[in-house]
C-alpha cells in the first residue's frame, strides 16, 4: 500500500461524507422519536439533580449526561455507515443506562465502581432492579404499585446479547470483506434506529418507574405524551 496515512483518513472522510448524503434523502420520523427520548433522559439527571438527595445520587447524575451524548455520537456514527462503533456506543447505552438506576440505591457500589474500579454486570444489574425486593422497595419509597417490571428484560437481555456479539468480534458481524462495506444502506440504518428507539424508550420507561419525574419531563418535553 503506497497511500500515506493522511491519504487513507482523506478518502474515509470523503467516503463517509457521501454516506451522509444519502443518509440526508431519507424521512427521519423515528429519528425525531429517538432525539425527544434522548433529551428526556438528559432532563430526567438534571430535575433529579436539582432536588434534595445524597451525595452519591448527584454523582449519578452525571451519569444521564453521558446516556444522552452516547445515544447522539453513535446515532451520528450510523448515519455515516460507521456501523460497527455506533453499535458498540449503544451497547453502552444500555450499560450505563440500567448502572444508573443500580448505583442510585448502592452508595457503596458507586463508589468501588468510581473509585475501586469495580465492575459491574448488566445481567446482575437487570435482575437487581427487577426483584422481588428491590420492587417491593421502590413501591414503599413512591407510594404507587411497581408492575410485572421496572426494567424489561426480555427487550434489554435480548438486545445486549445482539450488542455483544459485535464488541467481540462474532464473525457473523463482520463487514470488512463485503463488497459494500462501509457504504450506507438504508435497510441498516433503519435496523440501527429501530433498535436504538427500542433500547432507550426501555430506559425512560424504567425512570419513569423508579424516579418520580414523569410529570416534570412531560410538563418539559409535552411531544412524550405521543410516545
């Protein structure tokens, strides 16, 4: 390969930039969908973190932040066909979207996962925030019934488990060798935001379950009621 270095990332950019062009032809209602759900998530961290609780809950906060500007750099990522990191950011999504709920009532976890470099489990995570006790905990703390759920874990389990396969490389995800690699088909963008919506409306159906925000968000973002 005679190329230099800045002449490979020149003919990406330029690849990629095309791919953004076709991408801009195409009607984006469920984009829409997925931007409000994003910025609910990002208000839900700021009203929680304005109101009166531990020290340990204000650094989850944080937390929210970091949710909202994943779920935009990866859907970003697939609107270019860069396809492999848009799914890895959203794997992460659901990671650091279930730790939120997890680390609010585990001040001990928090900080070994801050500070300890601890790690956390999504599957141990779904199961924490979907038991028996910690349900029967939550429903004592807002006085209001908890459903079959806080956290659907067919949707969240099944879609991790499809996440995962390509951060570790299953062959069944490889593109490299593919005649229209890293060139923007509509069918995958398509499959990515379907995918993506599905993931974060499950979030913010879960904080609204856990957190007693949901009024304060739709009284923000009133277009959720159509949600």
């Amino acid at each position: 390969m005679k190329k230099t270095p800045e002449e490979i990332l020149d003919e990406l950019s330029q690849k990629f930039d095309k791919n953004r062009k076709s991408w801009s032809t195409l009607n984006h209602q469920d984009l829409s969908k997925l931007f409000l759900l994003a910025m609910a998530i990002a208000e839900i961290g700021q009203v929680l973190q304005q109101s009166a609780i531990p020290q340990h809950q204000k650094r989850c906060c944080v937390i929210f932040d970091e949710i909202f500007s994943d779920i935009i750099t990866a859907t970003f990522l697939a609107t270019c066909a860069i396809d492999k990191p848009a799914n890895i950011i959203l794997r992460r999504v659901m990671e650091l979207g279930i730790a939120v709920i997890y680390l609010w009532d585990m001040p001990h976890i928090m900080c070994s996962w801050e500070d300890l470099d601890h790690d956390l489990s999504f599957s141990e995570m779904v199961n924490h925030v979907n038991s028996d006790g910690y349900k029967k905990y939550v429903s004592e703390s807002l006085d209001r019934p908890i459903e079959e759920y806080i956290a659907n874990p067919i949707i969240l389990k099944s879609y991790y488990g499809k996440l995962s396969d390509i951060v570790h490389g299953k062959i069944t995800s490889f593109e490299s060798d593919l005649p229209n690699r890293f060139t923007f088909i509509k069918d995958d963008w398509s499959y990515f935001v379907i995918n993506a919506l599905s993931i974060v409306k499950t979030l913010v159906d879960a904080y609204f379950k856990r957190f007693s925000v949901k009024d304060k968000i739709i009284e923000i973002l009133p277009a959720l009621k159509r949600l």
